[in-house]
C-alpha cells in the first residue's frame, strides 16, 4: 500500500472508532477484509489510528472540527497539520488517496495555542482536575507523555535467566533492549519490539511482555517461598507469573470471567511455572497474599489504550469504584491472619487509589497499611498504584 492508501484507510477506520466500536476490533475486521494489506501496511495503519486516539482532541481543532464531533477525515488532517505536513501530497488525485482538500477545509486556520488546555493536552475536561488533584505540578507533563506511545518492556524470567543472558539472545534475533530503572526484572525495547512474540527468548520463556511499572508492584509485595498466593483479578495473568517467577510460591490465579484466563496455562507452561486457576468456591480462606490488581479507569495508561479516555464517564467512573470497594470486601476474609492484601489499579485518580484504601481502613479495623506508592509515567512505564495491607486479627 502506499502511504496516501494508508491515510485513506485510518480514516475509514477512524469513522467506525469515533461512533463507539471497539478500535482493536475495527481494525482486526478490515484487516480481514483487505487480505491485500501487509504486515508492515496493518502495522503502519494501526499506528496512524493509535496515535489519532492519543491525540484526539488537538487532531480534531487542528483538523477544523473544533469542539464538536469529528470525522476520522478532520482528525488525520489535524494528525497531518501537527507534524507539518503537505497536505496536497495527500489529500489528492492519486490512486487510492483521500480526495482533494475542499475550499472549507481549505480555509480553516487553526491555532492549538489558543485552544482550551485541555484540548492541548488531550484530556476530556472532566478528567483534568482529577489529574491535578493527584499529580498538582506534575499533571501538565504527565499528560503530555501520555499524547505518545508507550515503551515496550520485557520482564526477565529470573528461573530461566538473567537481564543479561535474556539481552544476548534478544540480540540474536535482532531485538535490542536495555535496563529499565523501575524494576531489577525490566528491560525496555530499543529497536525490534514488533519481533518480540517470534524471537526465541519469548518462546522459551525467557522474557515476557510486561509494562515496568506493573512489574515495580510485584517487587514491591512481601513474597517468600512456601506461601500461598492468590491472583484475584487475574485476567491474563501477567502479575501472577511474575510472582512465580519471582519465589517458589503455590500460585492460584482467579477471574470472574475464566475466559480472560485461558492464555495462563500456555503462558506458564513457558515460563516454566505452574498457577492452578480457580472459581470463587474452589478458593480457600487462608491465603498469605492475596493480590487484587482491580478493573479501573485505566488513567495512568491511556498512552498504551488511548481509547479509554474518551470511553470513560462520571456515571462509570462511580460504577468502578463501587467495583473495587466490593472487591477488597470480597477478599478480605480470605487473608490468613497475618496475611497481604495487596491492591493495585493502573489509575492515577485518587477516588481508586488513595481514597479506596483509605474508605477500606476505616470498614476493616483488622488491617493496617504498610506501604503505598503511585507510580508516574514520567518514571518511564504507565501510571500505577499499589497498597500494601497486613491482617492484624
């Protein structure tokens, strides 16, 4: 495809994401309707949608569609003003191109300075005052970082090697990485990172995907071997397989829906680790640690999925923490005494953080809290939070 048919298509695409459909969706569909379409050609299309969706609101006063709803045509024009480029180049008379720029189209000049803030950093305006209530001085720059791609990081699987053994044999199959600061386990992609999932290091269990700061939690949890530990949230079990990977533990890994579990069994197959999944009655009563990683806003990892922002409401942001207050009710009682609750979102909003422990504290007199921590994406990796609570009685 050439670059013009590629902007043609992230427009097309984009037009179905700006109504509500699901953008991984979209695109594995029109993937499969234009068989044409390379691995290079859906990797560049993905990320010309990708990029629109961190971008969105600057794309779209850029691309003239000002505060109201845009046309995926509006925001790949804004995409395109924001780096500079000819628009005639591309919105042209080529074979397979968007069709030439109007005279209205032509006629809008936008200045993104004067645009409201939020618009600049590509923020709905409800959001930004819960990220300067958490992030104060550092809120601007937070949402700043968010506008671009996320890292690529690996966690080194400490059963079957080092940071440095792991970089050699990404090495050979042409992938470069080097330590990330956040976690003794992190390696961060330089050049190669779409080569991960078929280099041998990953297909033996070396490495596996998983964000710096999602593998800073893990470090963070009170783990020794012989303990028994629950994965309350599992989905695909990423912190489970870190924790095993970390100490000789009996592992259990638990999702409200089995489905989002069915890749742990290959994946620890991989690693070399065994996590036996589990319904709510199968569970027992007297874990060491249990670690709920909850469903959240996702605020600290819109760079990652951009969508979510745009998705996210008032009505279901008060759904979401009434989610994760049942949670911690629900696991409490399955804490030995003596025991970890440990609770962690990938949110940078107080009302799922810092609030949710607290509210929980004051309902649950038998634990304390030992440790917190919000980890920024300026520390290189998502946004994240963690709190380490002890049973007492």
């Amino acid at each position: 495809m050439t670059p013009v048919a590629r902007i043609s298509a992230a427009i097309e695409i984009l037009d179905d994401v700006l109504i509500g459909e699901n953008a991984e969706r979209v695109l594995t569909t029109w993937a499969r309707g234009h068989r044409f379409a390379g691995s290079k050609d859906r990797a560049a299309i993905r990320d010309l949608v990708f990029d629109a969706l961190r971008c969105l609101r600057s794309y779209c006063w850029l691309g003239g569609a000002g505060l109201g709803r845009p046309s995926g045509r509006q925001v790949m024009i804004g995409a395109l003003r924001a780096t500079g480029a000819d628009l005639d180049t591309v919105f042209c008379e080529a074979r397979f191109a968007p069709r030439p720029l109007t005279e209205e189209e032509r006629a809008v000049v936008p200045d993104l300075e004067g645009a409201p803030q939020a618009v600049q950093l590509d923020c709905p305006d409800w959001l930004l005052p819960l990220y300067e209530a958490t992030l104060s001085e550092t809120a601007v720059a937070v949402l700043e970082r968010m506008r671009t791609r996320s890292g690529v990081f690996l966690r080194v699987n400490a059963r079957k090697s080092t940071l440095g053994h792991a970089m050699e044999h990404l090495e050979n199959d042409g992938i470069e990485a080097v330590p990330h600061p956040l976690s003794e386990t992190a390696l961060k992609v330089t050049k190669g990172a779409r080569a991960v999932a078929r280099s041998q290091a990953y297909l033996t269990g070396l490495v596996e995907l998983q964000d710096a700061g999602s593998q800073a939690i893990i470090d963070a949890l009170p783990l020794e071997d012989g303990m028994r530990v629950l994965d309350y949230c599992a989905g695909g079990g990423g912190k489970a397989l870190a924790m095993g990977a970390r100490v000789d533990v009996d592992l259990t890994a638990h999702d409200v829906d089995p489905a989002r579990m069915q890749d742990i069994a290959p994946r620890a197959s991989r690693a070399g680790i065994k996590v036996l999944t589990a319904r709510k009655a199968d569970m027992a009563s007297d874990y060491d640690l249990v670690l709920c990683d909850v469903p959240c806003s996702g605020s600290g990892a819109y760079a990652r999925s951009p969508q979510g922002k745009w998705a996210l409401t008032p009505v279901r942001l008060e759904q979401l923490t009434g989610l994760q207050s049942q949670i911690l009710d629900e696991v409490a009682p399955l804490v030995r005494s003596g025991g970890v609750l440990a609770y962690a979102t990938c949110s940078l909003f107080q009302a799922e953080n810092t609030a949710q422990i607290e509210a929980f504290l004051d309902r649950h007199s038998g634990f304390t809290l030992e440790a917190q921590r919000l980890i920024s994406p300026l520390e290189g990796g998502d946004g994240f939070f963690y709190a380490v609570l002890r049973r007492t009685v």
